[in-house]
C-alpha cells in the first residue's frame, strides 16, 4: 500500500467530518464509503480517528459529526 503524502491524511479525514455535517440525520459507512469512492475499511479508519478527537460519533449503524 503506497503511503499518504504530508497532509493527506488530515485532508481526507475533513473530507469524512465534511460529509458527516452534510448528513445531519446520519449516514451508515457504507453509504459513505460509496460516496466517498473509497473502500469501506479506509472510511472505518478515519471515522475511528474522528470519534477518537470527538468530533463523531456512531450510534446504531449510523455516524454523526458531533456537535461543536
């Protein structure tokens, strides 16, 4: 697997919380995997990453942007 460039990751993890302030009823990861083009176990690591920071959150299948 090739490796992010300086900043693409935290580029693509906004794009993830972007995505999540759009879906204010939720979305499941699947969805958002599909959206995104990315497969599903790259968007389970950035919205992880987001719900570390606070900044997600996931209740029953779906994900949230917690609020700020």
């Amino acid at each position: 697997m090739a490796r992010l460039r300086d900043g693409e990751k935290s580029n693509k993890e906004e794009k993830v919380h972007r995505k999540l302030a759009k879906h204010i009823f939720g979305i499941r990861e699947g969805e958002l995997s599909e959206e995104l083009g990315w497969e599903r176990r790259t968007t389970n690591n950035y919205l992880r990453r987001l719900e570390q920071k606070g900044k997600a959150y996931k209740e029953g299948r779906s994900w949230f942007k917690e609020d700020e």
